[in-house]
C-alpha cells in the first residue's frame, strides 16, 4: 500500500478540524474538555471504532479509548496517544477566531494538538476506505491533563502502552519537519510563603511580607538556572487587600533537564529552598515529574520505518531529543518504542498567533498511514 495513493484533502481535512478547534477545551474546564472528547468519540464511532469513556478524576475531564476492527483485535498494536486539553481560556476563540491566510490557519489549540490528533484519525479513515487491513490492531487514547503535566491520567496512557508494540504520538512536529526521538526530563514545584499579616499603613514594620519573600525566592530560582537544568516560575498568587500585609503568596515552578541526574539534582536544590527567613516561611513541595526518555534501539528501529516512510514520499524526516514534556516521555521511558512529533508544522503554540501549516495535515496524514500500514 502506498500512502502517496490516499485520496487525503487539505480543505476537507480542514472542516473537520474547524469544529474541533472551535470546541475550546482548557484543561482546567473539565466540561469543555469532556465537550470535545464527545465530538471526538461521535467522529471515532462513525468509523466504527468501539468508544470507551474513562471517568475523569482530580477535577478534570474524561479519558476515551478508541479500538478500530481488526482481526487482532485486543492483541499488542499500535497506541496512538493525544491529549485534546489547551492552554487557552474559554473565550480565547474571540481573539484568536479560526481563520485561513495562505498556508497558514489559526486557531486556539490547532497547533498543540488538535490537528495532529485529527490527522490521526484521517490517516485511520483513509486506509478504511481503500478496505487495507493494517498489520497491527489500532487503538486511540486521548487524555485531558496533558497541559499540567498529565496527572491524573498517567497511569492509564501507561497500562495502556503496555499493552501494545508501539507509540505512536502526534504532538507537533518540528519546524525542520522532523520528529521527536527523546523529550528531556521535567520537575513541577509548588511554593508557598507564608508571612505576617499587619495594617500596611497604620502598622507596616509590624508585618512580615509574604509576597516579598516570595519574589525574593523567585530571583534565587531563576538564578539557579545552568545549562544542565533549567528554572523558571511562571505562576505567582498573593495577597487579598492591598492595605494588608501579605501572610500567604504562592506559585509554581518548572525545572527541565537532558538528563535524569541533572534533574535529580535540581530537584535537591529546589526542595533545599524550604526554611524561615525573617519570621517568613518558605515551602517547596515537588508536584507532577516526566522521567527522561532518551531513544533505545527499538525507538531508533521505529524513527527509521519512518524516516523511509517519509523518504518514498519526496521528504527527509529529520530527528531529535525536545525539551516540553509529551506523554512521550512516560511510553519512551519504559522502553517502548515511541515516535513522538508526528503531528503538524505550525508555531506560536501557547500564544494567541498560534497556527499550522495547512500542507503538513497531508503530508503528516500520509506519514502516519504509512505506518500504520507497515509496522507489524
């Protein structure tokens, strides 16, 4: 079977991922994402797939697993692993409204990663339709907790790998058009200052400022940063009156690393931050991890089925580690091969400019058929 022969469509493709775009699903909107997780499940069902909902848990939305006829139905296949939560607030679709210039086309969560997850499933319908029975069963998981670190759906993506020969995950893909071989490790911190509460105008040195120390530590975490291990802070809340000194201020912090020592080690540093200071209290406690997951042979086997995939089709199919954690990183760390980044091209993920590459739904739609008709 050759993929250059699907009948795939650009602007077909296109419809059908409009309504899923549109379908805003931030992770912390559980119903939003249970909302598009029904759309989703609606599409796979048409296919015939057989739909199985997973409540959610922690406060966030669903879990559908799809499984698609095949003979071998129930045996180890082919895990296609997506997460359909976004970053962007309801609403964020006034702003960043869907729309088309040239090869570009817009939209909240297009890029990261609802195209990828539609090209999956095109890829699915077309070898459907041209009545080829792949090698292997295929089974669809899409998760709603990606975006904050996957943790309450982490035990299912990873009894779900293993049950299958391969990981196949369509996050985006690079900007060189390669894929993702490896995903650095990651760390999540949660901060907590707690100070002394007085009248800020009446009796201000009586008070010990929780939100000072908090940026205190914020200067201190940042410097921590190497090239080895990185840190950053990226959410902060305190204080409630402004004529109060602050007693409570939070945050969260984000650590990454190449390699699991390094990482092991910056979580030291991090946790060796709790203590007093001037009667304030300062508290990091660790939060969700993504092990390394540095390629092995099998995961190189795969990249190179694709990497030929892509060579019959007139394109070079680069490879790479990344940095920003995927649940890539808990498959490829248990050692199962896993090809990550094989959703579209686009850019501005995260960002209200956020956008894809109309062309690379086929082209990426056409790697993806090739190998789910190959790998056995």
């Amino acid at each position: 079977m050759n993929p250059a022969n699907l009948p795939f469509d650009s602007e077909a493709m296109l419809q059908g991922l409009r309504g899923w775009v549109e379908c805003e699903s931030p992770t912390w909107d559980a119903g939003a994402v249970n909302r598009m997780l029904d759309i989703a499940a609606r599409d796979m069902a048409i296919m015939g797939a057989t739909i199985e909902r997973i409540a959610g848990r922690q406060g966030f939305g669903g879990v559908i697993r799809a499984r698609f006829p095949h003979p071998k139905q129930g045996g180890p296949g082919i895990l296609i692993a997506g997460h359909m939560d976004t970053v962007h607030p309801v609403g964020t679709i006034e702003k960043l409204k869907w729309r088309r210039e040239g090869n570009k086309c817009y939209g909240p969560g297009i890029y990261d990663m609802k195209g990828g997850n539609y090209l999956s499933l095109e890829a699915i319908r077309q070898l459907a339709r041209a009545a080829f029975t792949t090698p292997l069963p295929i089974t669809v998981l899409f998760t709603p907790d990606e975006e904050v670190g996957t943790p309450a759906t982490r035990d299912i993506i990873e009894a779900e790998a293993a049950r299958n020969k391969y990981v196949l995950v369509p996050e985006p893909g690079r900007a060189d058009n390669g894929v993702t071989t490896g995903r650095y490790a990651i760390a999540r911190f949660n901060l907590e200052a707690t100070g002394r509460p007085s009248h800020a105008g009446a009796t201000l040195s009586a008070g010990r400022s929780a939100i000072r120390e908090m940026a205190r530590q914020i200067l201190a975490i940042d410097a921590m940063t190497t090239d080895d291990c990185t840190f950053s802070v990226g959410v902060v809340h305190g204080g409630q009156w402004v004529n109060c000194v602050a007693t409570t201020a939070t945050g969260e912090a984000l650590s990454m690393a190449k390699r699991q020592a390094d990482l092991d080690r910056g979580v030291e540093r991090m946790l060796a931050l709790s203590g007093t200071t001037n009667d304030v209290t300062f508290k990091v406690t660790r939060g969700v991890t993504r092990p390394v997951w540095e390629p092995d042979a099998g995961t190189m086997a795969l990249y190179e089925k694709a990497r030929g995939i892509a060579k019959s089709l007139g394109a070079e199919l680069p490879h790479a580690s990344a940095g920003g954690g995927s649940d890539g990183n808990f498959t490829g760390a248990m050692g199962i091969p896993t090809l990550d980044g094989l959703g579209v091209r686009g850019g501005n993920g995260h960002t209200l400019e956020e956008y894809i590459e109309v062309e690379s739904l086929v082209e990426r739609g056409r790697l993806m058929a090739g190998l789910l008709a190959t790998l056995e």
